[in-house]
C-alpha cells in the first residue's frame, strides 16, 4: 500500500509569497498616502534668521540717522568752503588792488621823463629865443657877412666896424698915443675873410677786397643767437685798425693804423662762434679832422644800410671767431619741470577730494565729496603754480643765447667796399685850442 506524503516545502514558499506579497502591497499604499500629501501643499522652508517688522523699522531708522548725520556734515563742509573762497576772494581783491597801484606807480615814473624832456624842450626854446635876440642885437646891415670872431669883442656896443692900421703904418700920428680907426668896408671885409681851398681833397683809398691785418678787437663780442632766423637787438662793438693794411698786388694802405671800426655781431651755437659785420669807420687826420664813413652814407659808393662796409675773421681768416656759449637753458628747463610736476600734484590733491557725478539727464556736476581743507590746499598750489610758470615764460622770453669774445681778440678786417677817405678843411676837428692859440689871429692891440 502505497502511502503519500506531502512536501513541506512548499506550504513554506506559499508562506513567503504572502508575506512578500503584503509587504508590497503596504509598500504601494504608502507611497500613494506621500504622493498625496505632497501634491496637497508646497512644503515652505524654515527661516530662523527672517527679521521681523520690528527689525527692518529700526534699520530704516538708523540708516536714515547716519544719512542725516552725513548731510550736516557735508553742509558744514560747504559753509567753511564757502568761507574759505570768500577770503580767497578777498586776497585776490587786495593783491589785484596793489598791482594796479604798482602799475599806476610804474607808468608815473615812465611819464615823468617825459615831463623832463618838455621842460628842456621849453628850455632850449627860450635859449633859442634869447640867442636870436642877442643876435639881432649884435647884427648891422653893412657888416652882416663878416663871420664871427675875428678878434672883435662881443661887448662892443659901438654900431659899426673899424679898422685899425698897423703901427707901422704911414698914417699913424706920433706922439698922440692912438691909431686913427677908419671904417672897414662891407665889400672889402668879405673879400679879406673870403676862405681859401674849401674843397675836400682826397687823402687815402682803402678798396674793396682790402684786408687790414693785425686788427685788436676793442670791446667784447657777443653775438646773440638767432631766434627763429631772426635777431633781436644785434650786439655792437669796436675793432681798432693795425699797421699791416694789405690793399692787392701786394701793395699796402701807409696812414690808416688806428682807425675805429664799429658794427654788429651775431653768434653761431652750433660752431660756438661769432660773426660780425662792420657799418661805419672813423678816421683822424694829424691836425684832428675827423672823418667818418657809415654803410648808409649815401656820398660813399653804393652807400646801402642793408651792405655793411666789410666783416671781421679770425686771426688765421675763419670768418667766425671763436667764443664761449652763453645760455640759461639747463637752470630754465629744471625751475619748468618743477613748476610743472608741484603744479600736477597739487591737481591730484584737489580732484582726490571731489566726486563728479553722472546724471541721467547727461550733465555732470563736481562736489567736494572728501576733505575741504585739502581740496582748497591744492587748488591754491596749483594756482600758485601756474603763476610761477607764467612768470617764467615771460622772464624767458626777455632772455637770450649768445656766445662770448672777450676784448683783446686778435682779428682781420675784410673790406667789402670802397672806403674813401677825404680831407675835408671845412670839416669838424677834435679840438679847436690850436686854432686860437695866437691871440693876434682873433684880437688887435
């Protein structure tokens, strides 16, 4: 008989399939339960550290505090701004006032030469006025081509002329103590004073292309530098002719030595020399008659004031002398330079101190937003700044470079035109003693 037996294994599996079974199934129902409570609301995050109302009202109430507190500040700040350009103005009140009485100072004592020159000019017209009434005083109609001098006595007061004969004339009286004092005839008069040999006579030529070796340069040279191809106030000076005057062929100039040349020097930086060109020449004979030869002599040949009368060289004839270079340059340039960096700084200063703000409307406006001491500080140094810098533009300009010759220098006169020089017996002379020397020739006993 056969006996069944039953698996025990498999009333175990059911059991586990039910189990797993349940288990899903509770599974299934509880996320359907947070399914639905997270579609009911939107889960909020806890904010522990939110402000309160109360909170943000006093924020409010201490920025507005602390804004306030600034606005005074910053309205005390443009009231002693205010201030401080009040006495800004006020100084520049006082300092404009003062340069104008330094002005008014300055252009009194400039028109007081003036007042001197019309003084003198009413001076030497009554001079004038009282010479020609001495004159007239002194004139007759029989005598009036007698020259002047001639021994006659201006105290005189006897209308007319006479003449008085030698002593060893026939018809003076013995014994009497006096000459007969005939009267001196007009026509014989002029005759008897009429000048002899009036006309100048030439004396020396110096031709063109002459070189006068051996010249001494009388005073220093110094030649300004061209400003632009342009000098300004061309420095004079003096050359003194010497003894070896070479004219061509080997032929010389005797009698010249001596003469005084003059003219104007001009100065090369780049070569540190000068040039000079020579206008006018001066020439004294034995018995002290001058005679004097400019460029602009229109009796000379080819007189122009544009072609001077020569120029100088050296001792070995380069044309430039050499010198020493004259300049202010390096201790201009430093003062600009320094005048320019404190001006920058000063700048920096006062625009730290300020806030330029954009506003919508596109104007921009500039606030003194830091300290106002140092905003005013700096503008002060940079006005200042800019007036030493102005001051030293103008003083520059009254400055110039120049090279230096000293006096003594050894030189060579080239002649660029015909000097004649003539002996002129009307002409002035150096001293007139020699000529009344003989009391005789001016006075009769």
């Amino acid at each position: 008989m056969l006996i069944s037996k039953q698996n025990r294994l498999l009333p175990i599996l059911a059991a586990m399939v039910l189990l797993i079974w349940v288990l899903v199934l509770n599974k299934s129902c509880v996320n359907e339960d947070a399914d639905s409570v997270l579609l009911d609301s939107v889960p909020r995050a806890s904010a522990p550290d939110a402000d309160t109302p109360a909170d943000t009202i006093e924020t409010l109430t201490a920025n507005v505090a602390a804004m306030i507190s600034e606005l005074q500040e910053l309205r005390q700040a443009n009231v002693e701004l205010q201030s401080d350009n009040e006495q800004l103005l006020q100084d520049r009140d006082g300092l404009e006032d003062r340069m104008s009485n330094r002005i008014d100072d300055a252009i009194a004592a400039r028109d007081q030469p003036q007042d001197d020159s019309k003084a003198l000019h009413t001076l030497s017209k009554r001079i004038d006025a009282l010479s020609d009434a001495m004159s007239a005083s002194f004139s007759n109609s029989g005598a009036s081509d007698i020259p002047v001098g001639l021994g006659l006595n201006g105290n005189d007061s006897t209308d007319q002329w006479h003449w008085i004969e030698p002593l060893d004339s026939s018809t003076a009286e013995s014994g009497s103590g006096f000459l007969p004092i005939p009267k001196l005839d007009a026509d014989r008069s002029s005759e008897w004073f009429k000048p002899v040999n009036s006309a100048p006579r030439p004396a020396y030529t110096v031709p063109r292309n002459a070189t006068l070796l051996g010249a001494t340069a009388m005073t220093a040279l110094l030649g300004r530098v061209p400003v632009r191809g342009e000098v300004r106030d061309a420095m004079p000076f003096k050359v003194i002719t010497g003894h070896d005057n070479l004219a061509a062929n080997g032929l010389t100039i005797p009698g010249v030595e001596g003469m005084i040349w003059s003219g104007t020097a001009v100065g090369d930086w780049t070569l540190s020399c000068v040039t000079g060109r020579l206008e006018s020449v001066t020439f004294v004979f034995d018995d002290g008659r001058i005679r004097t030869i400019s460029s602009d002599d229109r009796d000379n040949q080819g007189g122009d004031a544009n072609r001077p009368l020569g120029w100088i060289s050296d001792a070995q004839g380069i044309p430039c002398v050499s010198g020493l270079r004259k300049s202010n340059a390096a201790a201009f340039l430093t003062q600009r330079i320094g005048v320019g960096a404190m001006e920058a700084a000063a700048e920096a200063a006062a625009a730290s101190n300020t806030t330029t703000v954009l506003r919508d409307s596109g104007a921009i406006t500039s606030n003194v937003g830091g300290d106002a001491s140092e905003f005013v500080l700096g503008k002060t140094l940079s006005r200042g700044s800019q007036e030493i810098a102005q001051w030293l533009l103008e003083r520059q300009a009254q400055s110039f470079d120049a090279v230096f010759v000293q006096a003594g220098a050894r030189l060579a006169i080239h002649v660029d035109r015909e000097v004649t020089i003539d002996l002129d017996p009307q002409g002035r002379r150096l001293s007139y003693d020699n000529a009344t020397a003989n009391p005789q020739s001016h006075r009769l006993d």
